[in-house]
C-alpha cells in the first residue's frame, strides 16, 4: 500500500493459516510501515464481518521469531 498523499507505505505478509474466532474467519498478519524516517513491522490480527470490512485486534511491535 502507499498514500500518496503522505508518502507513507508498506506491506501486509499474512501467516498462511486462518482460524475462527468468535464465529468469524481471522488470521494474523505482519504489517510493515515505512512512514518518513520510520521503518517499523507490526504483528497483528485480522477478522472482516459480513460487509468485508476488517477488524483489527492484538497489534503491537513485531520483534521477529
């Protein structure tokens, strides 16, 4: 993604399994922000509702494995 706009982009690399929570179909993803002078990844996850828009819940700072 990028916004022109501001200049910030990045990249979503999502973990290659889903599973359910709270009858909805969720899965976690890694999220890569590049915004000026910062370069930081985020670890969160995603669950859309039935319009398809997406909740996010659990982000914090991604340290890596």
């Amino acid at each position: 993604w990028s916004d022109a706009d501001t200049g910030a982009h990045g990249e979503f690399v999502p973990a290659p399994a889903t599973f359910t929570r709270g009858g909805q179909t969720c899965r976690a993803f890694v999220a890569r922000l590049i915004d000026g002078k910062t370069d930081r990844k985020m670890h969160a996850v995603g669950c859309p509702d039935e319009s398809g828009e997406v909740a996010i819940f659990e982000a914090s700072p991604w340290t890596g494995l």
